[in-house]
C-alpha cells in the first residue's frame, strides 16, 4: 500500500456540498460540529480568500482551487471592483476518531491554480460531484463517496507534483528522491522489521543523514513515523475485519498483541479493544 493510500485508509470521508455560491458579499461556510476539511472551486470571477487562523488574505480567480486541512476555516469576500464571482463550496467530514492521521499530516492549504494542467481533472471530479448531490437518485450516494475519494486522492497528488519548492511536510517528503523511496517501502512493507539503518539502505543514503533529513521533512524520526502509522494501520484492521488481536498485531509488525496494545494506547490514546467497541457502535 502506498503513503497516500495509507491515509486514506486510516480515515473515513464524506462528502458534503453547500453548493454554488455568488459571491457578492463576504461568506463562509456554516459552522458545523465534527472535523471538517473545507474545499472550494471558483467557477468565473475573482474573490479574496481569508484564513481565519492567520487572518492571512490570498487572490483567487477563475479555476483555481483551494483545500484547507481539517479544522480550518476560511472566508471568501468580494475583489474590490471585480465582476461577481461564482465558487462550487464543499467540505470533506472525517469521523473524529479516524482522522488523527489526516490532520497531524495534511497541509495546512492546498492551492491549485486554474493554469497549471493537473487541474482539469480534479476540476471534472468536483463537477461530477455536484451533479451527483443535486440529482440524489439511486447510486448517488454510493457515487459521492467514491468521487470524495477521488478529489481528495487528485488534489494531494496534484499539491506533491507542484510543491517541490516547499521545505518541509509529509507530502513535500514523497516528491524527495530518497526519503520518499523509503517511505514508500515502509508503508509497502508495514509488518517489516525497519531500523533506521535498513531504511535509510532503501533511500541510498548514509545513515545519519537520512535520519536527518527524514527529521527535517517530516518533523518526527523515521521510527516514529514507522510506529504511528503501524497503530494507523492497526485500526484501519480492528475496524474493517474480525481478526484476533495477535494477528493485526503480527500485520503490522509486532510480535505480541502486549507490545501492540502498548504502542497503540500510546499512540491513539485508546487501548485496542476499547477502539474496536467504540468503531462497531458507530
């Protein structure tokens, strides 16, 4: 399985839409209960996007779109004498319980220009997505699921493949030449017994530096990388299957269910058992 696989497995998404707004005044999304990633697409038109952490302003016109990790807010409001601009609005939901992994790791905003050429199908995909919500007939749901999917899967791929002058962040350290090798052979091969020095073998570099530099892009050492994502793993399986405790915890490369049950209670604040009750009532 690859990283952004990974992650997609570790959360559970469902999309949600508020529809084409115009924006002739300033607007912003309904506050709502639950985890939110917010997204928007300008239709036609300029407008003036808020970050309501930062109070950070950015110009968005025709085409561009924009997705904000999970938590954060924004704001659009009319570009002084501009024409009116029209967005499609929408947001990604994430069961709480589920998106640690999305929102320790997601960029803080992702921002795809109207000009850059991997736009058009993430563009094609949130069309479809609207025509799915405003048609709500047999298969729609099951449709806006995938789709959800779909956006959410084009728009980090399209921010790793133009972001190669950012300097940190997990997305930023799949682009890397070394460290992302590593990462993808980690996540291919979660159950392996790693260390530092068998990783940093699969990026082709020394040991120190690639401890170094995996610290530098991600902002935690490889082996805690590797054992958060192990827990992520390990409730993805403790929610999706019935397996005995031993077995997800052999899946995921420990060799007792004591030594599993230690790191994920650690890791998730939750012992595993406690996680499996609380996901089969939801």
């Amino acid at each position: 399985m690859d990283p952004i696989a990974d992650l997609l497995s570790a959360v559970q998404i469902q999309g949600a839409f508020y529809g084409r707004i115009q924006v002739d005044v300033r607007w912003a999304p309904p506050a709502e209960a639950g985890l939110h990633s917010r997204f928007g697409l300008i239709l036609h038109g300029h407008a003036v996007l808020e970050l309501s952490d930062t109070l950070q302003t950015i110009q968005v016109s025709n085409g561009d779109f924009f997705l904000l990790a999970p938590g954060r807010e924004y704001a659009l409001f009319p570009d002084g004498g501009s024409p009116l601009s029209s967005v499609i609005a929408g947001r990604f939901g994430f069961d709480e319980a589920h998106a640690r992994p999305l929102a320790d790791l997601f960029p803080r905003l992702i921002l795809l220009r109207g000009v850059e050429a991997d736009i058009a199908p993430l563009r094609k995909t949130v069309e479809l997505l609207v025509s799915e919500v405003d048609a709500s007939t047999q298969g729609s749901e099951a449709a806006v699921q995938h789709l959800s999917n779909l956006l959410l899967i084009q728009a980090l791929r399209s921010h790793i493949q133009i972001s190669s002058g950012e300097s940190t962040g997990w997305l930023r350290a799949l682009s890397d030449s070394h460290i992302g090798t590593a990462l993808n052979s980690m996540h291919q091969r979660i159950e392996h017994p790693w260390t530092v020095a068998s990783l940093a073998s699969e990026a082709g570099m020394s040991r120190s530096a690639f401890a170094l530099r995996f610290k530098e892009l991600i902002g935690e050492s490889p082996l805690e990388h590797l054992t958060r994502w192990r827990m992520y793993r390990g409730s993805d399986l403790l929610r999706e299957s019935d397996r005995k405790l031993a077995d997800v915890a052999q899946a995921v490369g420990y060799d007792s269910d004591g030594a599993f049950h230690k790191a994920f209670k650690r890791v998730l604040g939750i012992a595993p058992g406690e996680y499996r009750r609380s996901v089969s009532t939801l």
